[in-house]
C-alpha cells in the first residue's frame, strides 16, 4: 500500500461478495486490503494507526515477537501488561493502571 499500488485481480471482489453473503456486511472491494502474511498487515496497519510522536500501542505480555518488530518498523512504543497486572492495578500516580508494567521495543 504505502510502497506499491494495488495489483490487478479479483480478489479484492471475492472477499467483498463473501463478507457480505456470511456477514451481511457490504464492503466496498477496494477498500479491502490483502496481505501476504500478518507480518505486513501489522505494518500495516500501524503505519496508518500511528499520527504522531504521542501515540502507542497497547500488548498483553509477553507479547508475539514479529508484532514487537512491526511496531519497532514505524517507530510506535509498545506499552504492555502481565497477567498479574491485571489482578491487582496500581490506581494512582503517574503511570498507575493496568497498562503500566510497560516495555519498549528494543533499538
């Protein structure tokens, strides 16, 4: 998408007929996006979620590998938690909550 231009091919139309005979979901087939694997759609689709130095994305720890490089790709800090962060959430101060355990994608 951000390096190439859509290909030539129907697939696009399939997927949108599909949707919407099993989901009842109308979709417009150039508005569906094919990857060849989850790693390029998670570039994907954190190169068009991430707008600015500010914002981050959230992973529960220990989190997939190929997500923490995707996210390292278009520079977006990881803020994870364990599950034990979730059992007892720190309520104040600054980065209380159950987000706040955090790492970051290594440089």
């Amino acid at each position: 998408m951000f390096q190439y231009g859509r290909t030539k091919g129907f697939i696009h139309r399939l997927i949108a007929s599909q949707l919407q005979q099993d989901e009842t979901l109308v979709v417009d087939p150039e508005s569906v996006v094919v990857t060849t694997g989850c790693q390029e759609a998670m570039v994907l689709a954190l190169r068009v979620l991430r707008r600015d130095a500010r914002d981050v994305v959230l992973a529960a720890l220990p989190a997939y590998v190929g997500f923490l490089g995707a996210a390292r790709l278009v520079d977006m800090p990881v803020r994870g938690a364990s599950a034990t962060s979730w059992a007892s959430p720190r309520t104040s101060g600054p980065g209380s909550g159950p987000w706040s355990t955090g790492i970051s994608t290594p440089r």
